[in-house]
C-alpha cells in the first residue's frame, strides 16, 4: 500500500491589519509594487504604505477581483474584463476579457503571465496578457480566491464557508503540499505577496488587508 502524504498546515500568523479604506466595506483584489500595497475596494483601488499604513494614492476605477502588477502596470478584473491600468494616472490603458466571463477571483503576475482565479471552478488559469487567452490551467480541491507566485512557489487562497485558508501547491499537479489556516471568522479574498516575507490578503467584507507570515522555504 502506498502511503499518502499530508500537507504541512499551521495556523496562519497573522501580523498586521490594515483598512478598512475610504469607508469601502469590502476588499476584492490586493497587489504589491515592491513598495506599496495596492488594495481593489468598493469605493477604487488605493495604495498605501504598509510601514506607515497610510494611504498614499486612490485611483477611481472598478474592482470586482484580483488586482495584479507586472513591474510597471496594474491589471484589474473588473466585472468580464481585465483592464491594464497607469498607476501614476489612473488610465485604462487595455483591456482584455477575463477567462470566467465574470466569475473571476484572484490574480497575479508571474513570468510573462497572468494567472487568474476561478473560485467556483477551482481553477487557476494562465493566460496571455496582450489578448486574454488561456496558455495552461492547474486544477485546484477547494474554491479559488487570490492568487500569488513567490521564489518559484504558487500559493492560493481558498474560502468555503467559514473556512479559508492560504495554500501551496505543486504547479503541475495542483496537490497540496503547505497550507496556513486562517483563524476563524478570518476570509481571504485577493492575495499578494511581498517577495519577502509576508502575503498580503484581501479581508472581503471586514474592508480589511492583513499581513500574514510567509513560512521559510524548506
């Protein structure tokens, strides 16, 4: 018989909150520009310092889902489409149509791609940023939210119930191999992570983003 390995799962350490912002009450999509955190609300997309926790720019612009950056740009899912934005204007500068026609999650950038989620479908969808198409997918076990890659790793968040938690998975296969539960009454809506040591989650209705503890490599 072979034995089946488990994933090593820990409650997740939460470490700072943030928000909530211009009185939206809901967080949707989270990025990270290497300096700021960009947070996708009800009332625009804000930026803030996550040192200080000061907002430090609001761009007026729909965000349904994921919010992602790619060096130079921010891609926000607004309701069917995924507009390519100016961070320093606030101008839709292109946009594509999103992979779920609308029922869309999370999204990052990674590699010359974005990857979206797709919560009900569990999925994660890489697609081609210039005109939407789908270049592969990796099939997740629970319901998809933010999405992020980090030192070679894909992390999802997922939120089924009252449950969510942030997990890695194998790329390919899309098993299981980390998971950091979140602490009860605690969602994760958009997720980011810094490229250091933290990921930056979307609290969906509290309006929040929180810090949570990134583990060490093995």
């Amino acid at each position: 018989m072979t034995r089946q390995t488990t994933p090593t799962a820990r409650t997740a350490e939460v470490v700072r909150e943030y928000g909530p912002f211009l009185g939206s009450e809901r967080v949707h999509g989270v990025t990270h520009d290497g300096q700021r955190v960009w947070a996708a609300t009800d009332e625009g997309i804000v930026a803030f310092d996550p040192a200080s926790g000061d907002i430090t720019r609001t761009l007026k612009r729909a965000g349904d889902a994921g919010t992602a950056f790619d060096g130079k740009h921010l891609y926000q899912i607004a309701e069917a489409r995924i507009d390519k934005i100016d961070p320093a204007t606030g101008a839709v500068l292109a946009s594509i149509p999103a992979p779920g026609g609308g029922a869309d999650s999370g999204l990052t950038w990674a590699e010359g791609s974005l990857w979206v989620g797709q919560y009900r479908d569990r999925k994660i969808h890489q697609i081609d940023p210039a005109t939407g198409a789908i270049r592969r997918t990796i099939e997740s076990n629970r319901f998809v939210t933010g999405v992020t890659w980090v030192d070679g790793e894909l992390w999802h968040g997922t939120w089924e119930g009252d449950e969510s938690d942030i997990r890695r998975i194998d790329p390919q296969s899309g098993k299981v191999l980390e998971r950091l539960d979140m602490p009860a009454g605690i969602g994760v809506s958009g997720l980011e992570s810094d490229g250091a040591g933290l990921f930056y989650c979307g609290g969906g209705p509290s309006g929040k983003v929180r810090a949570v503890r990134r583990p060490k490599a093995a």
